[in-house]
C-alpha cells in the first residue's frame, strides 16, 4: 500500500470504535501506549485486520507516532495520515489530501478542516490557528462566498489529522524526543518551513474532532503542571529553527532578576524565578542538540 493511517492510542475506550470505522476502508496502525483500560482488548477483538504495536510504557504522542512512521515507511508507505484517537474521517477526505499532495509535493503536511463532534461549528483549537493574520482569506472567502481557495498556507495546524509525504519524513525526520506530550507538533511545523516546505489546509474536506465536552481547566499557578507547560514553551521557543537561539539571553536575563529580589529580600518570589532558571538549565544542551541535528536533512528518529 501507498498510504497507511497511524492512530496513536491512550484509554481511548470512548472513541477509539468511531475512529475505526472511519478508517475500515484504508490499511491502519494503532500504536497503543500502554494504556490501562480496554482499548488493545477491543481492537484485538474487533479490528483484527488492524495492525497493532503495543508499548509497555507510554512514549508519548510523537515518539509513538515515529514508531508506527517506521513501520509505515518500511511497508513502502509514499504518505502517513496521523489521526488522533478521538478524531473520525468523513467521506473521501483521505483521497482527497492525497491526490492534493500527489499533484503538489511542496506541501510536506495537508490537513483537513477539523469539526466538532456535533459536526455544527469549526473545532476550537483548530479555528484559533486559521486566524486571518496567520492565513490570509480563509475566513473571508467563506463569509464573502469567495471562490474558495484549492489550498490554505500555514504556518501550523495541530496533528490530530495529519497527511504527511514521504518526501518529507526524509527531508525533516519524525517527532522530535526534545518534546513528550505538547510542543511537538509545533517543532515539526517550525522544521518543515526550515526546510523549505509547505503546510497546508484544504477547504473542502473534513475530519471530527469529537473533543468539545472536555473542559480543559489552566494549571494551578506554580503546580507541578504548572512549571511542565513553562518547560514546553521554552522548548518550543528555543528550539525553533527558523529563529536564532536566544536561551543564553533569557539566562542571563532571569539571573539578573533572581539577584535584583534576593537583594530587595523578596526571597519567595526570587524562589518562583528559580525554578525557571533550573528548567533552562536543564534543557540547554538539550535544546542546542535538537537545534544542530534538526538543521540537517535526514529522516531523524524514525
């Protein structure tokens, strides 16, 4: 086969026979991340034309995907669709993106318009990152009833469906482990316009974001959560391509602040700016090697 679906799962037990379905039509991957509840029993029982790779532990989103990206290629996939476990195909979307991305090799990433689940409004996120500052007309030519464009440009657009070309897991590689769980779509994104592709959306097909119910609540202020999404932003910040490594400047920048309220006795809030500083601390040399292997082309960590 040409193309292969790579579905990551974790206790996907709500969506994961959805998502299936849509998919009965194309041959598919489910790289299972150790999840707890019954989702490798239900695939085994109910999919068993679906190839399943189960983790022991959890190598979070991008890992997992590298490791069904391999298999992929290995079979002579020519193009990966990422989709997440709660998202769901309609009609011909996938022919669609790929007979696109056929016909214009310089796009590296397609992806659909993504819908929630009442299939009544864009999803959120989705609908964020197709501002008109980041692409243009898109939601002029809709309203005005323009003649819609054959593709929207971007700069990014999240991985929940995801056509990705084979020219382009050589050129750029796969996710990068700098980044867990969040950041590394973004850090693909910022790789692949390094690199001199494109990223695209098409108007006029589709896929279910079935997400809309789940409230998502900020971190307490300083929670251990807290400080994880200060680490992600760092790296996504830092470790960008197409921007010069300023991680030194915010070093030096957060010492000199650290000494400002030491010496003003304002020990606690010295104390919150610490935690910075160890966090930058740590992924310096993290950063500088994601930052010297992801400027050359290769088909890194697949």
């Amino acid at each position: 086969m040409n193309e292969y679906i790579i579905i990551v799962t974790f206790n996907g037990m709500a969506w994961i026979d959805t998502c299936l379905k849509s998919c009965i039509n194309y041959p598919t991957i489910v790289v299972d991340n150790a999840s707890s509840d019954e989702t490798v029993s239900f695939i085994e029982a109910n999919y068993p034309n679906v190839i399943l790779i189960k983790q022991s532990v959890n190598l979070g989103f991008g890992q997992a995907n590298n490791v069904g990206i391999r298999y992929a290629l290995d079979q002579g996939a020519e193009h990966v669709f990422l989709l997440n476990q709660d998202a769901y195909l309609i009609d011909t979307v996938l022919e669609e993106l790929i007979s696109f991305q056929k016909q214009n090799p310089d796009y590296g990433i397609l992806s659909p318009i993504h819908i929630t689940g009442n299939q009544k409004k864009l999803d959120k996120n989705f609908s964020n990152f197709m501002l008109k500052e980041k692409t243009g007309q898109f939601y002029s030519d809709f309203v005005l009833r323009n003649t819609l464009a054959d593709v929207y440009e971007v700069p990014f657009v999240n991985a929940a469906a995801w056509l990705i070309s084979k020219k382009c897991l050589e050129t750029v590689g796969g996710f990068d482990p700098l980044f867990f769980h969040y950041g590394e779509d973004d850090n693909y994104c910022q790789r692949v316009a390094f690199h001199g592709l494109k990223i695209g959306v098409l108007p006029q097909c589709y896929i279910i974001h079935d997400r809309e119910e789940r409230i998502q609540v900020p971190p307490e202020l300083f929670s251990f959560e807290y400080y994880k999404n200060i680490e992600k932003n760092y790296k996504v910040t830092f470790a960008n391509l197409n921007a010069d490594n300023t991680l030194n400047n915010r070093l030096r920048k957060l010492q000199k602040t650290i000494l400002k309220l030491q010496f003003k006795m304002k020990f606690k809030k010295a104390k919150i700016f610490k935690r910075e500083l160890e966090i930058l601390n740590r992924i310096k040399p993290l950063v500088s090697m994601s930052r010297d292997r992801n400027k050359l082309k290769d088909s890194h960590y697949l």
